[in-house]
C-alpha cells in the first residue's frame, strides 16, 4: 500500500494511538513492519494515560512546506483551546523520560523474544 501512496504523491498517515512507545518492541509499530509514514499521530501512552495530550510528529519535507523552517513560523496554530496545555506538555516530558531511563521499548522487545 505504501508504494502505491508514494507512487501517485499520495501522504501515508499511521495511527501510533495504540501500537505506538514500545508496544511492539520498538517505539512505533510502524517501525516493526518497515512502514516509512509522512506522518503520525500519537496520544495516550505520551502521557502514560494521566493527561489529555496527543502529538502529529511529520518528515522534514512536510515541515518545510508547511513554511515551519522559517524563523518566524515555528508553530502550527490552529487555536484549539487546550493546544499545547504547560501541564499537558511537562506530564509527557517527564512520560518520555521515564520511558526512555526505564528503557521501556529494550524491555517489551527482550520479553517479546522470549
């Protein structure tokens, strides 16, 4: 499917909602099938569940284009009430850095090889 996405200029969007911060045994289950997305959009996990908070990561391409790389544009506004909320934000900062010092994704991949 991805082939023919890129084949006719199409973006490729994975849903890392459920599969996505180690699930898989890596950090995104697009990773465990060798799926390139151009973007994907993650939420739950980023918070371990304890906040509202969900994120679209996309490729440099996209970014560029959205005019993002440009000094003054470094944000997508888009005006949603809680966007961006400090405590949503420094819930999944501090998520992140548990995943990452607990080495979450190492751990669900040597327990998914034994």
């Amino acid at each position: 499917m991805q082939a023919i996405l890129k084949k006719h200029e199409i973006l490729f969007l994975v849903d890392e909602v459920i599969c996505g911060f180690g699930r898989t045994g890596n950090m995104w289950g697009s990773e465990t099938y060798g799926l390139k997305p151009d973007l994907l959009t993650c939420a739950k996990a980023l918070s371990a569940s304890y906040q509202p908070i969900s994120a679209l990561l996309l490729t440099e391409k996209i970014y560029e284009a959205m005019g993002l790389a440009e000094p003054h544009a470094r944000h997508v506004r888009h005006g949603f009430t809680y966007a961006g909320h400090p405590v949503a934000c420094a819930v999944a900062l501090e998520t992140l850095r548990i995943y990452e010092e607990d080495k979450i994704v190492e751990r669900v991949r040597d327990w998914r090889r034994a």
